[in-house]
C-alpha cells in the first residue's frame, strides 16, 4: 500500500523529535547534548503544546537518562531517548543493563567525537565504543533514514523474539543539523506500523510481582549472557523483515547492508553514515569513467551482518574500509577489526586496506575518497595492503 | 493513621524470610516495618548494596512486591522512570490501580555515589519515598567510609591508626539537603522506635509529592557489635543523641524525641561498639570531644529550627 507522500524540509535532529512525536511514546527521559539537543528541545514543545501524551522526564544527567528508560521500561511503557558522545560515554554502565534486562528502549545518537581534547563534531567513537553493550546499532546516512529508522527500531525493539534497545546513530552537525527533503509518513501510517506495546512482564502488575535484575552468579549468570547473544543473532532476519515491510509500505526498502554498484566492481570502499553519500559521488564518476568500482554501506553495525558481507565482498579485488572512530593501539578501526575477521575462514575473500577518517568532524570529500579508490587499485597491483592510513590529517 | 499491632501481626510479609543478610542486620527489619506500614500495592526499586545483594540470589528472590534494581548510583532515576510510566499509563486507562513506589538505598547509594540522581529526582517532584538505609558506612564492599560515617568511626579506609585514628570528618547531614531540596516529607527515624517509623512511612507514602526517609541501619559485621544488640543499639542511638528522630513537614520542624533529662551520655553509645573502641584512648579524647561538639551543634541546630518554623 503506498500512501500520498507529504514532504517537508527538515534537519536531522527536527526529524527524529518529530519521528518520536508520531510514535508517540509513554514516556522521553532524556538531557541534552550537541550536536543532539535539538531532539529533547523539539520534543519538549511537543510536549508543552499537548501534541503527544508523553510524560517526560528531564532528568539531571545521561547516567539518569537511561536509568530513568530502564525503569519506566521495565513499568511496561514505551519509550524513547536521546543522546550523543560524552552523553552516551555516562550512559556506559546502563546501556549494557538495558540491553541485558531485554528491555526494548529506542535511542537516537547524533554521532560525536569524544573527549579530550573536547570536540563537538561528528565521528563515530562513541558509538563504537558503546559496540559491545548489547544494543542493536542501526547507522543512518541522511535526514530520510533517521527518521525511517526510527519507526523499524521501535518495531525491532519489541519483537517478542528480540527484545532489545535499539540505538539509531546519525552523523552529527553533519546530518543532524543538515536539512534535507523528506517524505513523511501520516501519523495513522506510523501508529499502524509500530502497533501497541504489549510487554509480557510488567513491574506496574502488582498482582503478578516480579524482581527484575536480581544477583547472578556463577551458576546462572552466563546462561544470561548467552541468551542474550542469541537474541541479538537472531534479531538479523527481523531487522531484514521490517525493512521490507517498510518498504512494502513506503517504496523505501531497507536491508543490513546496501550494495551500490557492486556488479563486477573491483575496487570497493566500506563505510557508514554520511559518507556512503559523498562516496556516492565518486563511485558514479569513476564508473562513467570505465573503472570498476563499488561501494558497500553498512547500515547495522550490531548485530554484525557478516555473511551478507562476505558474500558481497568475495568477488571484489580489494576493499578499503573506511573508520569514522580509531582504536589506539590497534591496526585499524572497529569497522576493518569486524569485516576482516568475518572474511577470515574464506577462501575467497578481498585484500583488504584500513582507513580512518573524518575525527572530530574533519571533512571527508569526494577528493579524497578519489584518492582512496587510487589507493586502492595500486595495491591490486601490489598484491599487498599498506599500513593504516589517516584520510586528510597533517602528520 | 493509627497502628494496630493486633492487624500487623496479620499482614502478609512483603519481603519474605530466606534472604541471606545476617543476623543483626537492621537493613531487612526495616524493609518488613516499611512494607507492612503501606497499605497500597508498592513497587520498590532497589540500589546494589548488601539489601539487593541478599534478597535476590537468582533464582530465588524475598520480594513480594515488583522489585527492580539496575545499578548502585541510580535506583531515585529508576524509580522515577517506574513512576513516569505508571502516570502515562494511568492516563491512557491501562492502569487504574492506585501504586505507591519506594526506592531503597545504603547510605553510599544516597549520601554519596546515589546523591546526584536523587537530588534531580526529589527537584523533578516525582511522588515516590526515597529511603536510605543508614548503617553509616559501605558495607557491601566491606565496611568503607561513607559521607554518613560519623566522625572517629573506625572503617576499612578511615582505619584506627597511629597517625590518624578513625574517620577525620564529621558526617554529611543528608536529611537537611533534602530538605533544601524540596523533598514535600522529610524524617529520620530508628527502628527501635518502630511505631514512630512506621507512621512516619505512612505520611511519607501518603505526601502528594517527593518523601524522603533517613532511618539508621545496625551492621554488626561492621561496627562490631553482637548480632543481638540491632535493636538496643538503635535505641541506644536515640538515647544518647548520636541519631535524632525528626520530621519536617512542608518546610516544618518536629522533633519527635526529645529526652526531659536530656541525653544519655555518648559514651554508653561509643563503648557498645567496636567502631569506635579507639575513642577510648586518653590519646584519642579531643576525638570524642569533637564528635559530642558534633552532636551538640546539629542538636542546638535542630531545636532553633523547630522553634522558628513553628512560631
């Protein structure tokens, strides 16, 4: 079924209040924080104006902000947060309890550098260093999938058969506080397509008690861990299913990773967020050319999809994979960590070169992902990769 | 308002026995006198400490009332997400029970590392009682210091030594911060004074806004004392001034125990406990002089409050 589509210029962050408007939550705790305040800011006139039924909870910190989401999930609401670098870096130690508890809370991330020095500008570091938390982490590239995203994170979040926190990242100042034209959805569309939250379990059931989040020790608590791993492997098919049902019902079809120009491309990048746009461009100017290039943009990052990566990946020549976030120490970003050890048990599998990029918000342009495709087709001819280069740093 | 304790003797126990804190622990006692004070279905969020530790065992739980916890800093933000979510739900028409929510925490999960989270909680005016069990020091850890510890208290990290016997500072006074932060119902109480705690958890729930009760908390592993005494210590306590019962209603002073005599001396208090047996020491006696000037000054205090808020 496709709806008459209304149209709106709008930025990122303005997009994603106004997602959480139409699914219309039971309860926002959240603070603010650059590059991602505008969405509490919106929010908070939605509220003040009585255009949703949200009860909101400004709370005094991001530590609070998702203790608050835990509780009030755990109550058996709906609800929805908001977040950012240093922000989400406080929210550490609960992220991995929301996740753990199974509780399906929904959070946007406008992607930041994190401290020190301080930075407010978009990179992929705290995301990354939030990886491990047990949180599905869904990448978008523009304004439009921030605010489609959201409407698939909440229907994700609270499938029975996955009951997780879903964190919707965006690149920050860059897509947060970009406009951009978008097609919106129709309130009903929306409130159709979540559907109603129906915990199982409720702490406001007084007449059922339950302790949520009691001690588990040696004997119980990696049956836990367990469990939950497998919740979050098995959460990869129904992400797959509710793109395409947003698709079936917006014509925008959604998968874990979007495969551009990969026919007979040799030469390919990796990246994710806002700058599989920009790698847009160059890819259909050096395909004008003749050259056979691609490009593979990972939308989910967690669960991890890798064998829709390696099997894209197992006819290209070399592939550089592109880090928004480093890790010291290390030989390369999480993004070339991940994607190397899953083509690691094949055979045919790509040389693969390590990036990172764009710290702190540098820019990324068409220029230098030019160069990388450069990059690129030398070490085809080399057999071998180089060491881990930074994109447009002075060194 | 009235306790009957012919009609509590009856009650059904909301944290039931099998838990496994030990013996003397004045931690579960009041849990007991304050679940048993409500009259409502309750839910309890829980800050990690020996009270979660101990009742919850996986896969066995005391609780039998819907109980959360999530970490140690936080339980006043959890509970007041618990709250949110019963407001929405109440005014879409999925829930239409009335529900009371109590958070619990030590001393360490309010005075110290909880402070921040129930600062903007009772500020935010979520309606919850927000209680801190206060043995004075971090027990679960091993009996450290805490900003409730008084000052002389022997603890893992204020050790009685040669340099510097016990705790240097005096203790926080958390209960006159939540006044300032505009907690609606305000009271310290004692569990060997149980009546008068289990009233003041029946205003405390029955306050249309943020309560916050301070009741102290026996620990027999950590003051060294035996695990008969909770009880005769709490009251000793009382008795001597080292913990004053106190209400402050809308900003309204009320002593609730004030001895005619006057208090017992503080060295009955300090002798039946090994926390402070160093005080004794004639080199250590500007100590305990320091910590009775301590007790005199928040005692005078207190006194010029209550008379001022009530003229």
């Amino acid at each position: 079924m496709k709806t008459q589509v209304r149209k709106i210029a709008i930025e990122g962050n303005e997009a994603a209040a106004l997602a959480f408007k139409q699914v219309n939550p039971d309860v926002v705790a959240a603070y603010p924080i650059t590059p991602s305040t505008e969405v509490v800011q919106k929010f908070s006139e939605y509220v003040a104006n009585g255009e949703v039924d949200t009860e909101f909870v400004p709370v005094e910190s991001e530590h609070s902000a998702m203790s608050a989401c835990i509780g009030a999930s755990a109550a058996g609401a709906r609800v929805m947060t908001s977040t950012a670098s240093q922000g989400l870096a406080l929210m550490w130690e609960m992220l991995y309890i929301a996740a753990s508890l199974r509780l399906p809370i929904i959070m946007t991330v406008a992607n930041r550098a994190l401290s020190a020095p301080i930075n407010i500008h978009g990179d992929h570091s705290d995301a990354m260093g939030a990886r491990d938390s047990g949180w599905i982490q869904i990448f978008s590239e523009n304004v439009q999938e921030v605010y489609d995203n959201i409407f698939q994170a909440v229907k994700i979040a609270e499938n029975e058969n996955v009951r997780l926190p879903v964190m919707v990242g965006y690149d920050g100042f860059i897509t947060s506080h970009s406009v951009e034209t978008i097609e919106l959805l129709d309130d009903d569309v929306v409130r159709n397509f979540v559907g109603k939250y129906r915990p199982k379990y409720t702490l406001l059931d007084v007449d059922n008690p339950i302790s949520v989040g009691p001690l588990a020790l040696t004997d119980s608590y990696f049956e836990f861990k367990v469990a939950q791993a497998y919740a979050i492997e098995n959460s990869l098919p129904i992400i797959k299913q509710v793109g395409k049902e947003y698709g079936d019902l917006t014509g925008r079809y959604y998968d874990v990773i979007e495969k551009y120009k990969m026919d007979g491309a040799e030469y390919v990048i990796v990246a994710m967020s806002s700058t599989v746009g920009t790698a847009r461009e160059v890819v259909d100017a050096l395909r004008e050319k003749g050259l056979p290039v691609g490009l593979l943009k990972i939308r989910v990052f967690r669960p991890f999809p890798t064998e829709d990566i390696v099997n894209a990946l197992k006819d290209v020549k070399v592939v550089g994979i592109l880090d928004r976030s480093m890790v010291p120490g290390s030989f390369g970003g999480p993004l070339y960590h991940e994607i190397t050890s899953a083509m690691y048990h094949f055979d045919k599998r790509p040389i693969a070169q390590a990036y990172v990029y764009g710290l702190g918000g540098r820019d990324i342009t068409t220029n230098h992902i030019e160069k990388v495709f450069e990059e690129l087709m030398e070490i085809g001819k080399k057999g071998k990769p180089n060491p881990l280069t930074y994109i447009g740093v002075r060194e | 308002m009235a306790i009957n304790l012919r009609e509590l003797a009856l009650k059904e126990e909301r944290l039931v026995s099998g838990h496994r804190l030990c013996a003397g622990c004045g931690a579960s006692i009041i849990v007991r006198m304050v679940l048993n004070a409500i009259d409502e279905p309750v839910v309890v969020a829980n800050a990690t400490g020996c009270l979660e530790v101990a009742t919850t065992i996986f896969p066995f739980t005391s609780w039998n009332v819907p109980w959360i916890h999530s970490a140690f800093e936080n339980s006043a933000a959890t509970i007041s997400g618990v709250e949110a979510a019963y407001r929405a739900l109440k005014k879409k028409g999925e829930i239409n029970r009335e529900i009371r929510f109590l958070s619990f925490s030590g001393d360490g999960g309010t005075y110290d590392i909880g402070l921040q989270a129930l600062s903007g909680a009772i500020e935010r005016g979520h309606r919850a009682v927000y209680i801190c069990y206060n043995n004075e020091a971090y027990m679960n850890t091993g009996i450290q210091r805490s900003g409730a510890t008084p000052r002389g208290a022997f603890t893992t990290t204020s050790p009685a030594g040669k340099v510097i016997p016990g705790k240097p500072q005096k203790r926080k006074n958390l209960t006159e911060m939540m006044v300032a932060n505009g907690a609606k119902y305000v009271a310290q109480a004692s569990p060997s004074h149980w009546r008068d705690l289990m009233e003041k958890v029946k205003k405390a729930v029955n306050t249309d806004g943020p309560a916050f009760l301070n009741i102290y908390s026996t620990c027999p592993r950590g003051w060294r004392t035996p695990d008969n005494s909770a009880i005769s210590i709490s009251r000793l306590a009382v008795e001597t001034g080292a913990w004053f019962l106190y209400e402050v209603e809308d900003g309204k002073y009320k002593i609730n125990y004030k001895p005619a005599k006057g208090f017992k001396p503080i060295e009955e208090y300090i002798k039946a406990q090994g926390r402070f047996a160093h005080l004794l020491k004639p080199e250590n006696a500007h100590i305990l002089e320091a910590l009775k000037k301590d007790i005199e000054e928040e005692w005078n205090r207190l006194l010029r409050l209550e008379e001022v808020t009530n003229r």
